[in-house]
C-alpha cells in the first residue's frame, strides 16, 4: 500500500471519528458536510478521493 494513501485514509478516519462525536449532539455535523460535498463539489473533495485510491490499479 502507498504511503501518501495510507495517510489520507489514517486521517479521513480520525476526522469521520471526531464528526460521529459531534454528531452526537442536537446538530448533524456529518450530514450538513456531505450535503455541501454534494452541492458544491469542492475540488479538495475530488483531490481527496483521488489520493486515497492512488494505489489501485486501472
């Protein structure tokens, strides 16, 4: 496995881990950010998902 994408998948999860324990309260952190990644489409999203598959074939 790639370095540089086992560090962004090592980091999107302690992220999701700390959003679940936001999301424990009245506000739907995880949620409202998915719906932004939908609606928007930031390219920080695309660069994202683009390292953490950096190591897969095809």
């Amino acid at each position: 496995m790639n370095k540089v994408s086992s560090w962004a998948r090592i980091k999107c999860a302690i992220v999701f881990i700390v959003f679940m324990i936001f999301s424990i309260g009245p506000v739907p952190v995880t949620s409202m950010i998915g719906l932004f990644v939908v609606i928007y489409r930031p390219n920080w999203f695309k660069k994202l998902v683009l390292t953490i598959y950096a190591d897969k074939d095809g």
